[in-house]
C-alpha cells in the first residue's frame, strides 16, 4: 500500500467518528521499563547492558515511541484499538528490535510491525534505511492539517474531507496545493515549497554522490520532500541502499504542468480553496473564531469563497453560452470565407477554455464545504435570535415549537440564510413602530418558516428577481442575502425560498425544506 492509500485510510478511519477519535495516550516511562526489562534478559554481562541502555534511552526515545505509536494506529492496529492494545504492541515491537522473541501472532503483521519499528527508529535520528517515503499518516495528516486534535481525540478538518471526496490524481494536486500553501521554507520536510519546485523544473535529471564528487554542491532544498514527491510519482528517485548519499532523481515530462503550478503560485481552484480553508484552521486555532452560534452570524473564509465561485461561474456561463451560439449564427449569415472560419477557431476555441475553466472552479466550488449532517432547526433558529437581540432592537416576535425538529443539512448554512432574511426584515421596519415576526410550521414531510414584518413589503415584479446575484432589496446593498438563501434552501438542502405579501402587511420570505430529501449537491 503506497502513502497516499494509507493516508486515505487513515483519514477515512478517522471520518468515521465524527464526535473525534481517541487518540492513544502514551505512557513513555513505562516503555522505557519495558526496555530495561528486555536489556535485563538479554544481557550477559554489564559492558553490553550498559552499552544497549545507553544506545536505547537517548532523549530521542520519547520521539521514537510517539512516532511508533502513530506508525503502528491504523496501518497495524484499527484505528478504534484500545489502549491496551496500542501499549502491547509498541512493546512487543521494542522487543522485536532488541533481538528478543515476542510476535503479534500473525507473521504479516510481525512483518509490517518490523519495517514499521526499523523505519522510526532510523527516522528519530533524521537516517532513511528503506525506500520510499515512510512517514505515519498521522503525523503527515496532522502537519498539513488534514486532522485536528482536541484533547485526548483527534477529528477530520474540511482540508481532510476534501482529500476524501478527491480520485487519486486529483488527491495528489490537492494534496500539494495545501502543502504549497503553508510551507515554511525550502527545507521544509514536511510541505513542498515553490522554490523546491522551480529547481525540479529546471533541473529535472540530477545525480548526487559526493563520496566520488566532494566538491559537487550539495542539494539546497529538503531531501525528504523530494521523497514525497516520489511516492506520489511525480519524481522518479533513486537510492542505493548501501549507500543513502549516493541518488539521483528524474523529473517525468508529464508532470511538470503541476510543478508549474506550484512554481508560479498560480491561483488555480485548488490553490484559492486550499487558502481559504487554512484561514478557517488557522481562526480555530489561534481562538478567534465563535462557538457554534456565531457560525450563524460569521461565514467562513471558505464558504464565502465558495459562495462567491458559483455566482461568478453561474455569470460566466451565462455570458459564454449565448456568445457561442450568436458566433454560430453570425458565422453561418457571413458565409465560410477563408478569414471567417479562421477567427471562428480561435474565437470558439477561447470560450471553450474559458467554459472548461468554470466547470472546473464550479466542481472545487463544492469541496471543503459544510457537509450535510442532522441538526435541529428549532436549537439552531433559537440561537439566531439570540445573536440578532440588539439588531432588531425588539420587533421580533418567536414563539418556537417546545420539540425539536430535526432537518438534514449545513447548519451553520441554514443559520446564516435565516439570520440574512431576519436582517432584511429588521431594516424593513427601521425607524418606525415595525415588528418582525417568524414562525414554524412543521409537517411530516416538510419544514416551513416563515419571516413577516409590517414594512414597505416587496412590489410584486421584483419577488423572483429579488433571489438573483447583484439583485438588492435597498441601495446600497450587496445584492448576496438573498442569493445565499436561495442557494442554501433550494440547490442545498432541496426546498424552495418564495417571497409574497404578509398578512402583517409587508414582506413575507418563506423556506420550506423537505425533511426527507434534505441534501446538498
């Protein structure tokens, strides 16, 4: 299984417990016992336990231990294994590599534990004894923040979910994009850095042995990088196993495009949703993003530049398709002329581009969102008006249903789609005696809610233009309110958003979703 499978699976393992999966606790004191238990029954005299208690419990064994330990979760044990499983298994592998006898009982797993121990134990002293890229999943996962971890467990983040949703070619760009992204400096061993790619680039074939070259440079960016790389099978690398300073590596002709984009720093799909989903990580981490009820009041970086990708390609498409067929048109009235057909191809091949671009940024568009999960709308609408208490200043009338009821959906979506349509209503009615007021009314196979206030109300032509991008209900408005609802309630969560007369005398928005066929795309 090559690094990428397995980090597959490792992630995999980990989405399936969304509460957030144990992480292993690790007791290093005890396995240092267990080491000198095992030196206790090999040794033969004082010189050799001396000598192996000094070469075993250097400062690196607590590094070698935690890397073992995330070697072995996963990829050896399942990654629901107890503790206790874990503990037997770090030091069954500590035995095995003293030369003492201890087994798993499964000669495969006895085998993958060895490579598994060897590969740490050579990695805690920055030394490589086997082929390819070696390094835990969860290690990796964690660098590039495909996981988080909180406490004692550890969960998946939109980068990982969006690595999941991915086929293995375009798991591999996603993969460097988000690398890309964060890299901390050419000799960054864990995340690719442009200037790594420019140099692969333009030297795509290069051999190191400096036992035989002493004076040739040595290689200025991260070795291990270039590993990784290799086990993506973008490099074709090579090393001699009985001499690790003598490789070389080779660059395929078929992958330099993607090394191109890393190089220059484009701003592909990937890159702008790989950027906006680690300022989402980077707000979590540094505290400054709200509990669950701001997620209500405060879309994400991500979400908004999703957001804002389908309206821009939704715009494009809807300018390049008419252009198409009026070309068409144009060309059959202006006959086949030599000069007509040629600027035609090259007229059609520019919107053709230009369509193949936005069918694109409308697939990323998609990924890294909030996926779909159960939440109960009557929780998640209490703490919208509680957010809103000071914007609408009073004029909400609610009175919520004592039961939950559950919906399917992006919750935090939901939220803000609502919170958009309480805020219109609130400006409604500003500076005179208004009153908003919002109900529920649940079905057995819908949910409806409606928004009312005693406003200007909405003229009966504007009510479907009013749901459209660019489309604003005041001056001076964004016009995106209203197209987020539609988007979240219909493309989303498969409803619809309609907006009539209130019996209060104004504006009505009602959204009905289905509690059956709630979706998202």
């Amino acid at each position: 299984m090559d690094f990428l499978e397995r980090l597959r699976a490792y992630l995999e393992g980990v989405a399936r417990t969304p509460e957030g999966q144990p992480r292993a606790r690790i007791d290093v004191a005890a396995h240092r016992r267990h080491v000198l238990t095992v030196i206790d029954q090999l040794s033969t005299d004082p010189v050799q336990a001396r000598r192996l208690t000094e070469e075993w419990l250097r400062p690196s064994f607590a590094v070698f231990v935690e890397t073992l330990a995330e070697s072995i979760e996963g990829d050896i044990l399942a990654p629901d294994a107890s503790q206790a499983e874990m503990v037997a298994t770090i030091d069954i592998a500590i035995s095995r590599l003293l030369g003492a006898t201890a087994t798993t009982g499964s000669l495969a797993r006895d085998a993958a534990l060895d490579r598994a121990a060897e590969v740490t134990a050579y990695g805690a002293d920055y030394d490589y004894k086997f082929g390819g890229w070696a390094c835990p999943p969860p290690r990796y996962a964690f660098e590039i923040r495909a996981v988080r971890k909180r406490g004692e467990r550890t969960t998946l983040t939109p980068l990982g979910a969006t690595l999941l949703d991915l086929p293995s070619a375009e798991a591999v760009r996603w993969l460097l994009a988000i690398e890309a992204a964060q890299s901390l400096g050419p000799n960054d061993d864990w995340r690719v850095h442009p200037e790594l790619a420019r140099e692969l680039l333009q030297a795509p074939e290069r051999h190191f042995d400096p036992i035989h070259h002493p004076d040739q440079p040595a290689f200025p960016y991260s070795r291990i990088s270039l590993e990784r790389l290799a086990d993506f099978g973008l490099v074709r690398y090579r090393r001699l196993m009985d001499a690790p300073f003598d490789w070389s590596y080779t660059v395929p002709e078929s992958t330099r495009p993607l090394l191109e984009e890393i190089a220059e720093r484009r701003a592909t799909p990937f890159a702008v949703l790989a950027d906006a989903l680690l300022r989402d990580e980077a707000s979590l981490a540094l505290g400054r993003a709200l509990p669950e009820p701001g997620l209500a009041a405060h879309e994400s970086a991500a979400a908004a530049n999703a957001l804002q990708a389908r309206m821009v390609v939704h715009e494009i498409r809807n300018a390049l398709v008419p252009a198409e067929v009026a070309l068409a048109r144009l060309v059959r009235d202006a006959g086949e002329a030599a000069e007509v057909s040629k600027q035609r191809a090259r007229v059609e091949a520019g919107i053709r581009r230009a369509l193949r671009f936005v069918d694109e940024m409308m697939k990323v568009a998609s990924l890294g969102a909030e996926p779909p999960a159960p939440f109960d709308v009557v929780s998640s609408l209490r703490e919208v008006v509680a957010g809103m208490a000071d914007e609408l200043n009073g004029h909400l009338r609610f009175a919520p249903p004592t039961e939950g009821i559950v919906l399917v959906g992006p919750r935090a979506r939901f939220a803000l789609a609502v919170r958009n349509l309480l805020s219109n209503a609130g400006r409604a009615v500003a500076g005179r005696d208004g009153t908003v007021e919002m109900t529920i009314a649940p079905a057995e196979d819908a949910v409806t809610v409606h928004i009312d206030d005693n406003g200007p109300g909405v003229p009966e032509e504007q009510r479907r233009a009013i749901f459209a991008p660019g489309v604003a209900l005041v001056s001076g408005g964004s016009g995106q309110g209203l197209a987020l609802v539609r988007q979240v309630v219909e493309d989303e969560m498969g409803g619809a958003a309609v907006c009539s007369q209130s019996p209060l005398g104004g504006a009505r928005f009602t959204i009905t979703v289905p509690v059956k066929k709630s979706r998202t795309p």
